[in-house]
C-alpha cells in the first residue's frame, strides 16, 4: 500500500470507472449536439477576482485559491458560468445570436464532503445567450429532460423543479421589501433545511417587527403550484394589487414557457415550485433544478437566467440562460436504480504466439492490422499455448490470431473465433480481409 493517499474530495479513475465516465460524457456530447450546441471550453485556472465578484459568498467561501509564483491571487474554477459570460463578452457583438455553446469539465470547490458533493467533479453546461424570451428556456429545459432520458431514466423518475426569481422579486417588493430581496431569498433557499423558530429570527432582524408576517406570507408564496394560486397569493398581501402589470407580463412569460412543454409532450416532466431561488448571486429570472423523484439525491442539475453578467464582465447587454448538470449526483442515480451499464473494454483479436522464432512474423501483422484500424494485443513474454488462450479469452477479444511453427511454414494463420471456437486458416496476405469478414 502507497504512503500517499489522494486528497479528500478528488476521485481517481481505474479503467472501470473511467468507463462510466466516458459513457456519461458521450451520452452529454451526442444529445447537446442532438439540440445544435457548439462544444467550448475555457482555463481551469483563473483569477481570484472573477468568481469573486460574480459567483457569490457561499461559493466564495469554497474557492480553492492561492498566490501563484508571480504573485498573483488565483483560484481554480468553481463553476464555469463567470468564464463563459467573459468569453462572450470580450467578442461583443461579433458572435451569431442566439448563441448555444456546451461544454464539459472539471470544476473545484473546497465543500463539506457529504452524498453527492466532492471537492473535484465534472459538470455538463449548456447555455443559450443572446435571446431574452422564455424560448430559451424552453429549449434549455427540454435539453436538460432529454439528457435525462437519454439515461433511460423517465418521467416516474426524475422532474424539473421550475421556479422565478422575477415573481420573488414582486412579491418582495409588494411587501416594500425590494431593497432587501437577496438577503430573503438567502433564507428561502436554506427554507427546507431551516427550524421555524431560525427563519423567524433571520427575518426579524431584516424586517424588524414585520419578521412574523413576511415569514407568513413566505410560507404562503412556497405552496404556490399553478398560475391560478400564484394570482391569489398577490392578493393576500398589502400592495399585491400594485404589481398588476408587471405580475400580467411575468404570467404571460410563464404561460408561453408552459405552453410550450405542453407542445413539446414534457409537460409531466415540469412542476412549478417556488422554493428553488438558486445560491448564485447573478440569476435574474426563471431558475430550475433537476431532481430524482425520490428525492434522496441532491439536485442532479441546476440553472437559470442572468440576463446581466455579460454586461458587467464589459460585454454588451445580452441576456442569457444555461444549467450545469454534475456527474456524482448523476452517476449516484445510475447506479441506485441498477442501470449504470457495465463495461468491459474489449479488443478485436488477440495474438497467440508459439515461440521466439515466429514473435517477428506476429510483430510484423500486430503493426499492420493495427494500421488498418483493428485493436490487436499479444503477450510481451513467451508462454505456452493455454496461458495465451487463457489471456486472449481475458481480453475480450472477438478472435484468436495463432502463430504457431506449422501455420508459418504453410504461410498461414489460425483464426480463432472466440464466440463459438470454430477455426480456419487463412493465408497471411489475406489476414485483413479475413478479419474484417469475421468480425463484421
Ligand atoms: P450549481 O447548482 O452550483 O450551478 O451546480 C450545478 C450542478 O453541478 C449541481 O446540480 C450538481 O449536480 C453539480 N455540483 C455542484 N457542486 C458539486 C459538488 N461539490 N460535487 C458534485 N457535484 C456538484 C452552477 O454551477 C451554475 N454555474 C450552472 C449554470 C450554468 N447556470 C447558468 N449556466
């Protein structure tokens, strides 16, 4: 056993796993491509200030950051949304709208390790930019379904939790909170995890004597589940009635959002549910996030709208969109409901060598089949005949090439077929044909 352990929170990948890996991120690239989004990537390393700025304190207070040797205050990235709006913003407008871009890799956040959480994962996003309309959203969250499913997980399995930061944001200000609105909803997202009596103190010691009744009207707003009851909870508070227009035009944002999933067939994948605000300061309109029905995982993806973000990285007014969607959380899913494949890397033929003299002849075929596109091993030491076949059968490989002393002085190899161990010999000027055939 090694003196040296990996650090906590960081994963190692034996060919097994790497395996499942791999799968998830070919099922991510082919159905991200399936919607017509474009692959990027940026630096893993950045400057402190970046995600200082942009990604918020809970995040801030998980950044694994240092002073590099020329003394600059750096961190590795925690997530990748301040580098994409930095991205898009140094292009200005030079970019074709609406702009779908997706990409996959490594983010670090130094968390209390717990189910689901490490300090090293791989995450999925996916963002639209250049488009202020619910159709973003639509394709985004349909995106999202659809990398699900493309899991073999459906509807009885997992849902999209769909809620605005926007109707908060009314909400809130009926109530003259407007200048307190990120303070309330730090509190509404802990809300499931937070005793009665703990909500009550932190709004207290925001809205003084009116804590009790905002925590109320709060408690009112998150068992909000339809259109209809969201007009009714406007009206149960003081100045509901002075966000009429503004609240119309959300509605009709959210009509347009819903009528779309009922066109598109997803409608029983999406639940309004107001308790989802996000941790991440830059959100500015709907948010959502991906859950197992069951519930005993923790959010598979996360997303929403920051309509300002590329302004404030010096880009133009663009609006914009995306989720991330993590690879623990995923993969926790997989295996829990038995259906992770199991992999087995397998190759196309395995070389069975009878001794020294015939290694050159079987060198020269293992170099040119694997020219011509086969997967081919061979054993790098001499051994007799039933440890290769006992190795040849241990890689998986379709077919059994054989070199033995007789083959050769016919000018011959035995093909092996593996599956049902028929033989036949086949001129070695004709070993690639031969292959292809067998294994077509
Ligand atoms: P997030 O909610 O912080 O959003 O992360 C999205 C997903 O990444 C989570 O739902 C989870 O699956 C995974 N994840 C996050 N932290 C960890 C962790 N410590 N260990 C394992 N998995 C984790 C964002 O990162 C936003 N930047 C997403 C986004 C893109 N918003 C707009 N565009």
């Amino acid at each position: 056993m090694s003196n040296f352990k990996s650090l906590p929170g960081f994963r190692e990948f034996y060919p097994e796993a790497f395996a499942e890996r791999r799968f998830l991120f070919q099922v991510w690239r082919q159905v991200a491509r399936r919607f017509g989004f474009q692959e990027f990537d940026g630096p893993v390393l950045e400057s402190l200030e970046l995600f200082k700025a942009k990604s918020g304190d809970e995040i801030e207070s998980q950044l694994f950051c240092f002073e590099d040797k020329g003394g600059r205050e750096i961190s590795l990235r925690p997530e990748l949304t301040p580098t994409l709006a930095r991205m898009v913003a140094a292009k200005g407008n030079a970019l074709k709208r609406p702009i779908k871009w997706f990409s996959i890799g490594d983010n670090f956040r130094y968390e209390r390790m717990q189910k689901g959480r490490l300090r090293c994962f791989t995450q999925l996003n996916a963002d639209i930019l250049g488009e202020a309309g619910p159709a973003a959203e639509l394709e985004l969250i349909s995106l999202l379904i659809q990398l699900i499913q493309g899991f073999g997980l459906g509807k009885e399995d997992f849902f999209i939790r769909l809620s605005d930061r926007n109707l908060w944001m009314l909400y809130l200000e009926a109530q003259g909170f407007e200048s307190e609105t990120s303070k309330i909803l730090e509190i509404v997202d802990k809300w499931e995890r937070m005793p009665d009596e703990v909500a009550c103190e932190k709004l207290s010691a925001i809205a003084g004597d009116r804590g009790e009744a905002l925590q109320a009207s709060i408690g009112g707003f998150l068992k909000v589940s339809n259109l209809a009851e969201l007009s009714n909870a406007f009206k149960t508070v003081s100045g509901g009635a002075d966000m009429g227009e503004a609240l119309q035009a959300r509605i009709d944002d959210w009509s347009t959002l819903l009528d779309g999933f009922d066109a598109m067939g997803l409608s029983g994948f999406v639940e309004m549910d107001l308790s989802i605000v996000r941790g991440l300061a830059y959100y500015t309109g709907f948010v959502f996030e991906a859950f197992d029905r069951a519930k005993s995982n923790r959010a598979i993806a996360g997303g929403g709208r920051y309509n300002n973000l590329i302004k404030k990285m010096g880009g133009p007014d663009m609006p914009a969109v995306g989720f991330g969607m993590g690879d623990v959380v995923l993969a926790d899913v997989l295996k829990e409901r038995g259906i992770m494949p199991k992999f087995v890397d397998t190759i196309d033929a395995y070389m069975v060598i009878g001794g020294e003299a015939e290694r050159a002849v079987a060198l020269a075929d293992a170099n040119a089949l694997r020219q011509s596109g086969f997967s081919v091993d061979y054993p790098l030491k001499t051994s007799g005949f039933g440890k290769q076949f006992k190795m040849a059968s241990a890689s998986g490989a379709r077919v059994a090439l054989i070199y033995g002393s007789e083959e050769l002085e016919k000018g011959v190899v035995k093909l092996r077929d593996m599956t049902d161990r028929s033989e036949e010999e086949v001129p070695r000027e004709r070993l690639i044909l031969a292959l292809r055939d067998r294994l077509r």
